[in-house]
C-alpha cells in the first residue's frame, strides 16, 4: 500500500477530487504480525506526508495492549481514543514540528 497510494492520488486528483481517503482495519493481525506490521504503518504514514491524502486506519483496542497501543499512537499523525460520545483526540508529538 505505501508505494500504491502515490498513484491513487495522482489518478483522484486527475479525476478532479480534493484528495485521496484511505481506511484500514487492523483486526486481522495475529500475535506475531505486530513488529512488522508496525513497520508497514510508519512506512505508509511516511508516504502520505505531503500528500492530499487522509487515512483512517482502526484497532480493536480491546486486542492491544497499552504498549502496542503506544506505538499504533506513534505510526500515525494523530488518534482517536474513546467510545462513541466521549471519544478524545491526541496528537502526535513528532508530527508537530517539535512544539
């Protein structure tokens, strides 16, 4: 998906979209896919800045633990965390310029 989605935003904006919405379910991963598929989100997170592209991509908190949950928050720009009516939004750090 990383290198893939370059070409879906160029193909969105020639069709005269704003950009490119990506989403993505995380349910799926076994015990031992953890490492390396934390690698896949930092790479697709590095491939999308600077591009008119927004991903949502979504874990089932109830199957990560707070360190994997730490770092899904790291992968990404931002996150959101909560149930439907009290759900909080967190920024990333590193994706603030340092502030």
């Amino acid at each position: 998906m990383p290198y893939a989605v370059a070409g879906e935003e160029e193909r969105a904006l020639a069709e005269g979209y704003n950009g490119l919405r990506i989403a993505g379910d995380a349910r799926f991963l076994m015990a031992g896919d953890w490492s390396t598929f934390m690698e896949y989100e930092h790479a697709a997170t590095s491939r999308c800045n600077g591009r008119r592209i927004v991903t949502l991509c979504s874990y089932a908190r109830a199957q990560c633990n707070d360190q994997q949950m730490s770092e899904v928050m790291y992968a990404h720009h931002c996150a959101l965390e909560g149930p439907d009516a009290d759900v909080q939004a967190f920024a990333v750090y590193q994706f603030l310029g340092g502030l």
